[in-house]
C-alpha cells in the first residue's frame, strides 16, 4: 500500500494508512520479541517519512529499545524449541521481510546507530543457520535441513524465499552506500537471483516448492509477487542484467496480471498453514497483494524510465552527521544543459519508484522559476541517486505533503505569517500600530506539537495564546528582538526600525516558502536606515534564512546586531563565536515548557552583547506574572557581525519547544543549532550523470 501511494495520484490510498495507524495508536502487535508483530512498522515508518510525525514511531522506537535492553533469553535459533522460545529470534525465514527492514527504518529516522548494527548483526546470524550455500536459497527453519521432496530434493518453499527476497532489497535500499557489509548482501542478492530465476516455471510464476514444481502443480502468486519484484528492483538498480533477466520478469507480469480476476480480485494465492499442493483457485490473502502491489511499483518504475530517459543525479553528505529534511537546489539552466528543458519535472527516489515531493522555486533575480527543490535524507558519508524526469512519462503524480507556507494576515492588521511544519512566526505591520500601539520589528514565535499547518486555523479562530493540542503563541516580543529581529549597532547605542511597511509573497509551497519585507527608514546616528529583508524557511527546518538589504546616506558600513529576547529567570545562554551561533533556552512558563531561540551567522560573529536600553521599564509585578503570553522581555541577547550598505546580510534565526516531541531538553535544542552550523559549512555534493 505505501508503494501505491508513492506513485498514484490519488491520496486515498496514504489517507486509508493514515487512519489505520491512528486507529492502532501506532503500536506494533503485542508480542515483544516476535518478528510478526513489528511488520506493521514498516507502514508506520514509512508514513514517518512522508509525514515526519514523531508520533507515528515511538511506540515502534520503545518497542526496539526494549528488544535491545531486555535481550532475547534464548540463544539458539533451533526450531525444535519451544515456540515462545525460538520466536524470539529471527528463526525462521519470513522473519527476515519482517524485522529486519523495520529496524533499518528506525535507523534512517533516527540515525541511532543500535538498530543498524542489529538488524545486520542478526541478518547474517539467520543466514548463517538458514542459507544452503549449494542452492542459493533459505530453508524455511530448522525443521526442513533434513526433509526432502519426492524427487528427492531439499524442501525451499517459494513465498518463504519470497519474504527473503523482499527484505533483501529493503536491506539494500536502506543500507548506507558505505557500509562495510554492502558488498556481502549484493552478493547474497546476486546468489540468489540466479536461483530464482532458473526455478520460474513455463507459465511465468513459480510452484510453492522451488525445486520440486512437478509436486506442486498450482498456481502460485504470493511468492511470485515477490520474485518479481525482487527481480525487477535489481535490474532497475543495474544489479542485474537486464538482457537476461527482464524477459523472466515480464512473462511473470503477465501471468500475475492474468490472476486478477475481473472484479479486481487478485487468485491463485496459497494461505497461511494450508497444504500447498491443494488450495482453491479463487484464494486470496492480503500478503499476496502486497506482494502484488510491490511487483507492480516496479514494473511502473522500469516503463517510466524506458518512455522518460530521467536525468541521474547523485547527492552525496561529506560529514559524518545524519542529515534529515535538507534541500536540494538544482538550477533550471543545469538540468537543460543535461537535456532537461521541461517545465513540469518530478523527482524520483534512486531506490524506489516514489514520486518525491518537489517545488519549482524562483530565486531572487529570476524572473520566473528557474531552481527545482526537493529533499534529501543522508547517512554520514553516504551518497543517493534521485532521478529527474518530465512528468509527462508519469501516469499520475501523487498530491504533495504542504510543509510550508506563508501569507499576510489581512483579517489580524496584516501581520505577516510564515511556518514549516515544525515552528511557526509572524512579524509586525505598521497597521499594528494604529490598531494597539505596538511598535516593534521583532520577531514573534508560534510553537507547536504538530506536524500540520496551523496558520489560518489559529487566526481563524483567534485563540492561540491557549494550547488545544497542537501548540500555541507564548512567546511575548514587545520591543524587543523577540527571535531574530536585528538593528544597528553602533557606540554600544541600538538603533531599530519601526514595524514593516509592505510585504510581497515569493513562494508558498510543500518545501520552501519565502517573502519579503521593506521597512521606511530610521535613525542612527543621525544617519537615516533602511531595509528590505527576505525570508526564507524549508520544510522540516526550525531555522528561517533572513537576508537583509540595507540603503543609507552617508553611511557605507556599520554593525549588526541580531538578537533574542531574554527573560526573566533561570535561563540558559550557550554561544560560540567562532562557529557563528548563539542559543537561548527560555526558562518555563508554568506547565507550558520552555522555547529555544538562537542565532546562527554563515561566518564568524564579531561580538556578543546584551542591550536593554530599546526596551520599556518594568515593575517587579511584571517580572514575576506571566500574561497569557508568558513572561516579558528583559534584554536583547546580540550576535554582533558587520554589514555594508547594498550588500545582502544573511543570517538565520529559529526556535524550538520542549513540548514539541523534538527538543525535551535544553541539550538538545544546542545540539539541533551546532547540527545545523556542521551542515551549512559543509553542503551536500549534487553531481549529474555524467557531468
């Protein structure tokens, strides 16, 4: 199912796993150690990765913490065992479609190095007991070393294998490009490729027994659902030879297709613990689809790319940090340099055939779009494939995930509004003014437990200083910098400008959207100031991107100074100025957690300073009761740079919140800001085939 939702083009089908996970709780089945009972996880993890939901993989998470500190009691893998003892491991070989790519999942979301090392520890532990060397293929368990067929061959069962085979390529999808133990899966890959293959039967499919066929003479489609699958990821890898290997996939194709009758009721499907020599015709199981279904991605994905001839391109993390969420930019003029010079391209995954969500994007000297953007996730050190191709070869397009948006809130004095899917802001027109008599050009801070997008619904409903489940605004800026806000700097004296004046909406979309703001001038040092700032904030990212242009008379340089606003309290101040940050953990606000704000320049900061002098006197009263925007600003923290007049200044602001499932603690929220810094001084190698 998560393979038809990654190519179709209608979202039924991700909203019907959507409500199956919601309706389980995202939990795996109830057995701790049972291979079975996690397979659902791969759906869970899967939607984790369109969605980015920590909730839809913590029970998943608790679940392998907990195989990894209780420890399997039983050692042996012998299946004479009790069956509550030899489940406990990964015993038998449908067990390795089912554990072990779940594992690998939870790798990839977390970067937890534990659930790679035991998924591949455990991996060949499984195939070491279970693998025939001779015949290439995976005794079912323990109990078949000694059985034979009546031509006297061993007994390899064929949707046994299947399920091995299946897990195989999600190995191989979700193995780093580096790993030390890559070479040895291609290797069992290739092995047993070669057997599969002599093993397919006249008609196309393959018996339930894989040596002895003749004993077997059903038709057989869930292990054929796989083998075909199986079979046509390698040679869409380039893992196996297409010449001699894609004839075998299309008979077998059309015999699965020729299975599904004309109500849409795929047959011919062996059940679960029933002889294989004698089941029904018409009998079907949903494992059979599912084999189907993944057989039929493949075979979609090999027909795009015989009609579209994509444009291979391979990204590559040159640091050892996991990357998640990152952008990358490809510039139209590139892509039709390659031959590229469609203006609807879409971006397949190297690996599956998913449809990634995407956004043409207009940069600032553009007069129309001229960037393609999509995200990336990278282990560290590891290097991706992606495709690029003309939409046209697609039979639909699936429907993006919004992760991103931005817009002037004409109903609320035109507040300008921006968000991604993990942190929300707003910043304050001069209508504001008029309206209450607020003159500030800080930035405000909306934070939130969800991964949807709350701007209009907040405003729609106007009470987001109460947290409903989904977050809210407790974050009071007044005068101050609030998040990010800047002014000039100069004799130790902060001079800042007044709320904006106009606003103009560049891009609005699932993975970038981006603004701009003027502001008239101000005065410093009697010398008048002004600004255009543009906004910029991506999908999965707490930072926005702010670059700012200044104009002034007289004036051709001066310093920066951008800023936090402090509270009142116990908070935490952390800063590195040959890094370039500065981070603010805000002490709570009552039971409504605590913000993180910080600051983070492409170079070096100059300086840091704390200013209070901008900002209103307060009583001791104030100090001490929150309103229902928490407590109030005491002090501007500064990060102190240099900036010319006409040239950009660029930096980038973020916040965060301990109750948003992503930054409990104080540490992890510096840990987010020295990430971040690691990757924008090291950015991802984007190379084209044969560039």
């Amino acid at each position: 199912m998560m393979a038809l939702a990654g190519i179709s083009g209608n979202p039924k089908y991700r909203d019907a796993l959507l409500a199956m996970g919601e309706s389980n709780g995202w939990q795996p089945g109830p057995r701790i150690y049972h291979a079975d009972d996690l397979a659902i996880g791969q759906a869970y993890a899967g939607l984790y990765f369109l969605y980015r939901d920590p909730k839809m993989i913590v029970p998943l998470r608790a679940r392998l913490d907990a195989v990894l500190s209780a420890h399997p009691a039983v050692q042996s893998l012998d299946f004479h065992q009790p069956y509550d003892q030899v489940s406990q491991l990964w015993s038998w070989c449908d067990s390795l479609f089912m554990a072990p790519p779940v594992w690998m999942q939870l790798f990839a979301a977390t970067g937890d190095e534990r659930y790679l090392d035991f998924a591949v520890q455990n991996w060949w532990r499984t195939t070491d007991y279970l693998y025939d060397p001779v015949e290439h293929l995976y005794f079912r368990d323990s109990t078949y070393f000694d059985r034979r067929e009546a031509n006297g061959k061993k007994v390899f069962w064929s949707r046994g294998n299947g399920w091995v085979m299946a897990g195989l390529v999600r190995m191989l999808q979700l193995l780093p490009s580096n790993h030390p133990s890559r070479a040895r899966f291609m290797q069992l890959f290739h092995e047993m490729a070669e057997s599969i293959l002599k093993a397919q039967q006249p008609d196309g499919l393959w018996h339930p027994s894989l040596l002895d066929p003749q004993s077997y003479p059903l038709k057989e489609t869930s292990g054929s659902g796989f083998y075909t699958y199986a079979l046509a990821w390698g040679v869409n890898q380039g893992l196996l030879d297409g010449a001699k290997f894609k004839p075998a996939i299309l008979r077998a194709w059309i015999a699965l297709t020729d299975c599904v009758d004309t109500e849409g009721k795929l047959t011919h499907v062996q059940p679960i613990g029933s002889d294989p020599k004698t089941f029904e015709d018409n009998s079907t199981e949903v494992y059979g689809v599912g084999a189907f279904l993944l057989a039929g991605s493949e075979l979609y994905r090999m027909a795009v790319f015989e009609k579209a001839k994509p444009l291979a391109i391979q990204v590559t993390n040159p640091i050892h940090l996991y990357r998640h969420c990152e952008t990358v930019e490809l510039s139209l003029s590139r892509l039709a340099g390659r031959g590229l010079r469609m203006s609807h391209l879409e971006v397949m995954d190297g690996l599956e055939p998913r449809i990634l969500d995407s956004q043409l994007y207009a940069s600032e000297s553009a007069q129309g779009s001229d960037t393609l953007l999509f995200q990336v996730d990278l282990a560290p050190g590891d290097t991706r494939t992606y495709y690029i191709l003309d939409a046209s070869a697609l039979a639909a397009v699936p429907q993006p995930i919004l992760k991103t948006y931005a817009r002037q809130i004409d109903e609320r004095y035109r507040d300008m509004a921006w968000e991604s899917d993990r942190i929300a802001h707003r910043m304050y027109h001069r209508d504001l003014i008029q309206a209450e008599g607020t003159v500030s050009s800080g930035v405000d801070v909306w934070v939130k437990s969800t991964r949807a997008l709350v701007i209009n619904k907040w405003n729609k409903n106007g009470d987001y200083h109460n947290d409903h489940g989904e977050g809210l605004d407790d974050y009071r800026v007044g005068q101050s910098r609030g998040c990010g806000g800047l002014g000039i700097w100069e004799d130790h004296t902060f001079y800042v400008s007044s709320n904006y004046n106009s606003a103009r909406i560049i891009a609005t979309g699932p993975i970038r959207s981006e603004f701009e703001l003027t502001y008239g001038a101000w005065e410093a040092r009697k010398h008048k100031i002004s600004e255009t700032k543009r906004i910029t904030i991506d999908a999965g990212s707490n930072m926005t991107r702010a670059e700012s242009i200044f104009a002034a008379d007289r004036y051709p340089d001066f310093d920066i100074g951008v800023g936090i606003a402090q509270r009142p309290g116990d908070g935490v101040i952390a800063k590195n100025q040959e890094e370039g940050w500065m981070s603010y953990w805000q002490p709570a606000d009552r039971d409504r957690g605590n913000i993180g704000c910080a600051i983070v320049m492409p170079g070096k900061i100059e300086a840091f300073a704390t200013e209070s002098a901008t900002l209103p006197e307060l009583k001791q009263a104030d100090l001490i009761t929150p309103t229902s925007e928490g407590l109030p600003p005491v002090a501007n923290l500064l990060a102190i740079s240099a900036s010319q007049v006409g040239k950009p200044f660029v930096y980038y602001f973020a916040a965060g919140w301990s109750k948003s499932g992503d930054f409990p603690e104080e540490t992890d929220w510096e840990n987010y800001v020295r990430q971040f810094v690691a990757c924008l001084r090291a950015p991802l190698k984007v190379t084209l085939e044969n560039e």
